[in-house]
C-alpha cells in the first residue's frame, strides 16, 4: 500500500516569456548548484548593448520560476529595457546545490548571477520569496541596487496568514514521507513509478515548504540602511500580514507603499500592469 501521496507542490507551469531572448544558460554557484539563467530585451539590440544598461533584475517565489513574470518582462522588453531573470535554486530548471536553503543564500545566488554577466548594477523586481531576497539584497549589496519593488514580502514565518485551504506544515510532511517511501519502499508490479512523484522531488518539495516554516527572521529595523528607491507592494487581499507590510515599509527611509485592489499574493501575474507601474515610477 502507497502512503498517502503529497499535496501537489510546484506543478504550476507557466509558459516562458514571449519576449527577444538574447541569452540562455547554466550559472555555476561555489556549491554545484546550477542556475538556470536568461536574459531578455528588444529584438534588435546586441547582448552586450542590453547588460551595458541599467538592467531590470526579476527574482520570483517559492515553488516558481522566472516565467511567473512572464507578463511583466514581455512589457519591460517592449519597453526598450533588458531583463535579467533566474529560476532560484532547486526551482524551476535550476538544481538544488549542497548548501542548507535560506534566503540569504538566494539572495547571494543573484549577487553571483550578476557577476557572472559582468552586470554591476539593476533595477529588482522581487516577489514573495523574491520579494525577500530583494530586501536582502538591497540591504547587503547597496551597491547592486539602483531600485527596488518588493512585492508581497514578509519579515518572519508568522507574517504569512493561515490559510486552511493550504497545510504548509502538513504538506512538507507528507512529502518527506513520500521521499522516505520511494526511497526505501517496494512497489508492486502494479505500480509505475514513472507515473507518480519522485523520492527527490517530494525532498525538494519539503525542503522549500519547510523554508516558509523555518524563515526568514529579519530584524525590520535593518532594512533602514536601504538607501535606494523603494516600493512596497502587496495585494488587497494578500496573504501577507498587514502588520509586516506596514513594518516593512515604515522600516526604509522614503518608501512607498502600494496596495494593489482586487489583487491577492500573486501579483506578478494578477496584475502585472501595476508592477510594471511601480518600476517606472523609479527608473
């Protein structure tokens, strides 16, 4: 008899960008990780013109991929700007590295995709975990950082409000029982392994979930050496604590706080046009 199999995790698939990709390939971290890196921009430009401008930096949330910003980069790209864009660690088409996840590490990750393309400086577009890891980075690497949208971040575990639609706790526990299973277990002849869950997937599944569980704890006084144009962003019916929004944003000196109406968490894709939006008003 199987277990229980887990709660589905990471299987929302979003078509790529339609917009001019100019580069596509594999970044190496110190660790073996293996970043899955693009970058994107208007069809008649050259790939050296489009990192030599100030660049827009998208970094997405948990369980995602870069394409969750498809929208938004097509319109930047139409725009005249050049998108950098990675799926994080052990997400999307990237691998998961040795290192213990946190969202410090992913934020460095992005520090080292940069370098890697010899890109200085950037406008960031973070949501989510993304959003986390761009307060991070704005925070310890404000040389990196023209401006910043920080989209439905929160400061600790508890700013994310219970939904019972959705056990996280629960989920990643049983995904690292389904791992235990597969790894150990015996199927029946009348069971095809291909068609369910692998035993690493259900392990990376757990390992993010758990990341939301465990993290982050940032001291909201700290995002006061932000020194770069910010804005904060969160849906209208967000599941995001009021009270970390409003922490976050009486935190960096200048921000600005936007509320999107009608919108939930996952406004890169519900409303695409106020985070572009937000971006113009710091370029």
């Amino acid at each position: 008899m199987l277990p229980r199999m887990p709660v589905p995790y990471r299987t929302a698939v979003y078509a790529h960008p339609a917009a001019p990709l100019h580069a596509a390939r594999r970044i190496a971290m110190p660790d073996g990780a293996l970043l899955a890196t693009f970058v994107y921009g208007p069809e008649d430009a050259a790939l050296d013109e489009l990192l030599a401008q100030d660049a827009v930096l998208v970094l997405h949330g948990n369980g995602g991929s870069h394409a969750t910003y498809a929208a938004v980069i097509e319109d930047l790209c139409e725009k005249g700007l050049c998108v950098i864009a990675f799926d994080a660690r052990a997400q999307g088409q990237s691998t998961r590295g040795t290192l213990p996840l946190s969202y410090e590490l992913l934020a460095e990750d992005a520090v080292r995709v940069l370098d890697a393309l010899n890109v200085g400086r950037v406008h960031v577009l973070g949501h989510s975990d993304g959003g986390i890891e761009a307060l991070l980075l704005a925070r310890d690497h404000a040389e990196r950082v023209i401006s910043l949208v920080a989209g439905g971040a929160n400061l600790t575990p508890e700013g994310v409000v219970d939904d019972p639609a959705w056990d996280v706790e629960g989920s990643a526990r049983t995904n690292r029982a389904w791992s235990a299973f597969m790894d150990e277990g015996e199927l029946s002849d009348a069971i095809d392994p291909t068609l369910l869950p692998s035993a690493e997937e259900a392990r990376l599944a757990s390992e993010l979930l758990q990341l939301m569980l465990d993290e982050p704890h940032i001291d909201a006084a700290s995002l006061a050496a932000i020194s770069c144009p910010v804005t904060v962003m969160v849906g209208e019916f967000d599941c995001i604590r009021d009270d970390e929004t409003v922490a976050i944003f009486k935190a960096i000196p200048q921000a600005r706080l936007v509320v999107v109406p009608e919108c939930g968490h996952s406004i890169p894709r519900q409303r695409p046009d106020a985070v572009v939006w937000a971006l113009e008003q710091q370029l």
